[in-house]
C-alpha cells in the first residue's frame, strides 16, 4: 500500500515538474521552431506548432541580408579572447593565493570581489571617452579587454576555489623531492588543476558571450559582436519573426550547449564559492 | 629559504591581476568622480570646473531621480519576488524522485544561458506583442481580449522578461543547497508526523536561508545594472526608466556628463551598500 502511494506520488510530481520544465522552457523551443517556418507561418492565427513547410531560407537570408558570419566572427574573438586573456592574468595570481598565502590574500580576494560590484553605469563615460581618445572605440581589441577586466574577479575566485582544493600535502612532497617552483607548476599543479580551469573557461566564455552592456554601447558597425546585431532588430522595419528567431537561434545555439555541460561550475562561479 | 622565495614568486605572479583590477576601478571611478564636479556638455562644447555640488543637486532633486528610484525598486524587488519563491518551490520539486529530472533541469536552466537581447526581443515580439504573440493568440482562444504588455503594463513585461531569465539561477543554487539537506533530519520528522508543511517551514526553509540571502544579494547586484532588457523593449519609457538607465540617458544620449557622472556616483554608493552585506557572507565562508 505505502509503494503504490509512493509510485503515485512519483507520478504526480514527475507530471508536475515536466509540465513548468517545458513552459520555462517554451520561449526557446518556440524562437528554434519559428526559425524553420516561412514569414507567413510565423505569425499564422492559430499559431502552428509542429506542421508547417520546414524551411532552412530564414538562415541563408540572414547570413546573406546581414552578413551574420561577422557578427559571429567578433563574439567568438571577444567572448574567446577576453577569456584566455583572462586566464593568462589570474592562473598564477590565484595559484599564489591559494598556494602561498599572505596575511593580506584573503584581502585581496575580497577587494577582487568588490570590483565586480562597481555598477559599469557609473564608468560608462570614461571608458568611452578613453577609447574615443585612444582611437580604439569600436574595435575588437578595446572590447577583449574591457570583458576581461569584468569577468577577472569571477575568473579569479573560481580558480581560486578551485585551486584551493588540491591538497597541499602533494606539493609539499613535491619540494621535499627538489621540485623547483617552475616543474611544481608544469608537472603537479597544472595536471590536477585542468578540470578546473576548464570549467572556468567554459562559465567566462558563457558570461562575455551574453555580455550586453559594453558590447551595445562601446561598437558600433566593425566590432559588434552578436548581442548587438540582435538588438538591431528592435527597429520595427527589421522586424521578421522568422527571420529573428533564426538568428537568436544561431546566436544562443552554442552557449546553450555549453551551459547544459557547465550548469555544476555556474553555482561555485556566480556564487564566489559561498554555495557549492 | 624556500618559502621566502616562493613568496616573492607569489607577490610577483598576483601583480598583473592587481594592477589591472586597481587601475580598471581606480582610473574610470576618479574620472567620474571628477567630471561629476564639472558642468561637462561635450555637444555644445562646454567644459566647466568646477561647478561644486550642483550636479548632485539637480540630479537627486529632478523628478527623474524619485521615479527612477522607485522604477528600480519595483523592478528589483518584483524580479526578487518571483525569482526567490519560485526558485524555492522548483528546487524541491526537482529534488523529488522524479522520471527524467535530469532532462527537466537542463529545461529549466536553460534561459539562464540566452542572450538578453535575444530574449528581450523573443518576448517583446512573438510573446506580447498585441497582434501576432502567442500571448494574444492564448488570450483571443479563451474568448479574452489580447493584452498590450509593452504600452499597457511595460514595467511588469520587464519583470517577467527577467525572471524568465533569472528564475534559473536561483533554482540552480537552491536546487544545490537543498540537495546538501539531511534527509535523516526529515525521515526523522515525517515518522514523528510532522505535516509537509511544518517540514518545509522548520526544516528545509531554514536550511535554505543562507543560500536564499546569497541569491538575493547576487541578483540584487546583477538586476541593478539591468540594461539591454530596457534598450531593446522601452527605451525607458512608459515608466521603465531605473537608476542606471537614466544615467545612461543622460551621459550618452543627452550628453550631459557633469549630471550623469553625479548620478553614476551615487548609483556606485548605491550598489557598494548592498555588496558590503554580500561581502559579509562570502567573507565568512572564506574561514570555513
């Protein structure tokens, strides 16, 4: 009697989870249906669902219309640059955070942590005026930067978390057997540290990819990544529902692959290690 | 010897990331605070220090400042209520024994990983809009008469648009403090004949609590700086216009920087206020 009422129990919250999973989830399955439809199906009344006249001309339009392909070219530099530019610059600052601390690291990782706080409004007009001055306003370059400086205090604090759980006991061997500083980092921290570094690779790529405050206001027609090329279709004139659904669904495509694979890291990342 | 030598190495490997952070905050923060002294209009050419307070004065006394305040407020605040309590209930229902979960939670994290811009745009055009939306479409199949979401109620279309987006987030957080609960604790209470109810409210709400304050600190940070949501559904009008989006008007659009930087200053004393709490905790743990 208790089994049939548990597998009942199972049922109804199975049915219940399943149903509010997939209207969260509707808006995307909805925007990557629409984007297979011609103009005319999009906005049918009453709205088709699975049976229309699948097309791939939405795509080809877009690419053709737009030129998609650039806009696409500069999310992947600036999503892709400013994370390993930002890997370079805090590896060995966390590995010396979490390996030799001071009296001051933990400090420091604090005061890392309060950068990410300053709200972008309140420097918007510097930086601006900085690039104008500097020439570089606009460019891929300027934009790789900025989005490191953003994510470095999360890229930081993950690897530092990270880093923090490689138990100290087999660098301590390590040295004990002559390891100089140099073969400890190449041959015992970075093996075990991989996986970490990989998730935080994954999660930063993830954040400047989605990034829509500098990349709207700091480009303009060369460097402008794909959020600003989707917020070009809130004109009225550009707008096509198929047409934006199919370039929103070549735009979240691979960031939404990658999510799914890092939604363990995204808790530790955005927490700063508080909830893990 | 060793260690002494070693620690040098460290002071030197941290120096980039350091020296990068201070200057990013430092430079832009000092330059802001400056031209916030200044009635700085780059299009009509003027260039004025120092002007003193009066900035200050003519941003937080425009009517502009009280009603983005109270915008950012209710956006903030409605976004946290949304997102927290129905963070919480889907959390434990993903953490009952269900078929599928796995799949059911990738289909709830998902909106976490879309673009603003694109979600924005999806749900302005193919969700609200009056005509085509699958809203309407639903409205006009009960009999109802289809809602204008962006002209009639735009500040609760934000709201929504953005807890579609956030919602995720704090489920995937509260999902992973629950799943660290005790389940002994709540055996022991369920065979004491403690309702689900009682459970839920002196056992797993507790629990969460930490976890809770930790999303709504976070969040709060992140909502705060909302800004592609506006850009591409209102433009701040119809009484969407928040802290920062006001600021931004003002130092772009308008280009009136002396009066946007005072803002900016006191949206970066704004913010700093919320992360000192925020700091607490993480602060904490990091002794754990």
């Amino acid at each position: 009697m208790a089994r049939a009422h548990t597998t009942q129990r199972k049922v109804v919250m199975t049915t219940a989870a399943w149903i509010i999973g997939l209207a969260i989830f509707f808006p995307i399955l909805w925007t990557i249906l629409t984007s297979f439809k011609t103009e005319a199906d999009a906005i049918a009344n009453p709205p088709k669902f699975l049976f229309f006249d699948w097309t791939l001309e939405n795509y080809g339009i877009v690419q053709e219309r737009s030129n998609y392909a650039r806009y696409l070219w500069n999310s992947i530099v600036i999503a892709g640059g400013s994370t390993v530019l930002g890997l370079i610059v805090a590896i060995p600052a966390a590995w010396s955070m979490a390996f030799v601390p001071g009296r001051r690291t933990k400090d420091i990782l604090m005061w890392m942590l309060s950068t990410k706080m300053l709200p972008a409004v309140g420097v918007l007009y510097p930086i601006y005026l900085v690039m104008i001055k500097m020439g570089v306003l606009d460019t891929k370059g300027a934009l790789v930067v900025v989005l490191m400086l953003i994510n470095l205090p999360i890229i930081i604090w993950m690897l530092y978390t990270y880093f923090k759980e490689i138990p100290v006991e087999i660098l301590e061997a390590a040295r004990m057997d002559g390891a100089t500083l140099r073969e400890e980092i190449v041959y015992i921290l970075t093996p075990m540290a991989i996986p970490g570094i990989a998730s935080t690779l994954l999660l930063n790529i993830i954040l400047a990819w989605n990034e829509a405050f500098w990349t709207l206001n700091l480009t303009a027609a060369k460097a402008a990544p794909l959020t600003a090329f989707i917020a070009s279709y809130s004109s009225p004139e550009g707008l096509f529902y198929a047409k934006l659904s199919a370039a929103s669904t070549m735009a979240i495509a691979p960031i939404l692959i990658m999510g799914w694979f890092s939604q363990k890291q995204l808790v530790r990342g955005l927490t700063f290690g508080a909830v893990k | 010897m060793a260690t002494q030598h070693s620690r040098s190495a460290a002071r030197l490997m941290m120096a980039p990331a350091v020296i990068l952070l201070l200057g990013w905050m430092l430079v832009p923060l000092v330059m802001t605070l400056y031209f916030s002294f200044m009635d700085y209009r780059p299009m009509r050419g003027i260039v004025e220090c120092c002007v003193g307070f009066s900035n200050y004065e003519r941003f937080i006394t425009s009517s502009a400042f009280l009603d983005s305040i109270i915008v950012t407020m209710i956006m903030v605040g409605g976004i946290l209520a949304i997102t927290v309590i129905g963070g919480v209930l889907l959390a434990i229902l993903l953490d009952q024994p269900i078929w599928g979960q796995g799949i059911v939670r990738i289909l709830v994290i998902a909106p976490f990983f879309v673009m603003p811009t694109v979600s924005a745009l999806v749900w302005k055009n193919m969700f609200m809009d009056p005509v085509n939306g699958i809203l309407a479409h639903l409205w006009r199949f009960f009999g109802a008469q289809p809602h204008d979401w962006l002209s009639q109620s735009p500040l609760f279309s934000i709201i929504l648009i953005v807890s579609w987006q956030w919602l995720p987030f704090a489920t995937l957080i509260l999902l992973t403090a629950i799943q660290s609960l005790d389940s002994e604790q709540l055996e022991a209470s369920e065979m004491d004949g403690a309702p689900a109810l009682m459970r839920f409210w002196y056992i797993v709400l507790p629990h969460l609590s930490r976890a809770i304050t930790v999303v709504i600190l976070i969040q709060t940070i992140f909502l705060l700086s909302i800004f592609a949501e506006i850009f591409v559904t209102t433009q701040g009008s119809f009484g969407t216009r928040t802290l920062t989006y006001l600021i931004y008007q003002r130092v772009l659009e308008s280009q009136n920087v002396g009066l946007g930087s005072a803002g900016g200053i006191l949206a970066v004393i704004l913010a700093n206020i919320i992360a000192i709490f925020l700091m607490r905790i993480v602060g904490k743990n990091l002794d754990a």
